[in-house]
C-alpha cells in the first residue's frame, strides 16, 4: 500500500487559498487586513471617522472635479484627460486633508473634554 506523504494543516490552506483566491479576492482581504490593524491600533471610531473621510473625500472629488477643469485649463497647457485627472487627485487631497484637520480637532477637544480637571 503506498502512503500519501504527510502535509500540514497550513499548507493544505495554502493550496487551497491559492486555488480558490482570485487578484480582486487578495486586494479585498488585503484591505481588510489593513483596516483590522488600523481598528487595532486607533479603535473603532478612530477607524469609522478615517473611512468616512475617504468616502467623502472621494465622492466629493467624483462630484466635483469636472469643475476644475476649466480653471486648470486657462492655466495649463494639458491634455483633456490630464487635466481632469490632476482636479480628482487635487480635490480628493485637498477635502481629505481638510476633514483630517477636522477629525484631528475633534479628537483633541473630546480628548479634553473627557479628561477633565
């Protein structure tokens, strides 16, 4: 009788993952994986106000960047694509680095506020 030969539990996983596991399957769960150590390291609202940042931050700039591009393009001598481009990069920046000022604000007066005399 010819024995199969002996495997681990983690590589038997392995194989498996490997298998079933598409490239949009290993971004999500990379994803996930960030988020969890971000959870871990700022709590669970911490976590919720930064990915509420980022949801705003890019529907604000889906919304909004068709409008910039007339301002940039009396300035700049760019492509259409370039330029509608640069105003999404530019609006996403400029509303996420605003509502982190804002979450950083309230982070320190409800840190004050709690602390107390």
């Amino acid at each position: 009788m010819k024995r199969m030969p002996q495997t681990s539990y983690a590589a038997d996983m392995w194989t498996t993952l490997q298998e079933w596991w598409s490239l949009p399957d290993w971004i999500a769960g990379g994803i996930l994986l960030v988020g969890l150590l971000g959870g871990i390291r700022r709590g669970l609202s911490g976590e919720l106000s930064r990915l509420l940042a980022l949801v705003l931050s890019f529907s604000g700039a889906w919304h909004f960047h068709r409008l910039a591009v007339p301002l940039l393009q009396s300035r700049l001598d760019w492509g259409e694509d370039a330029l509608r481009l640069t105003s999404f990069v530019s609006i996403f920046l400029l509303l996420y680095l605003v509502l982190k000022v804002i979450r950083f604000a309230v982070h320190t007066i409800l840190n004050i506020t709690f602390r107390g005399p």
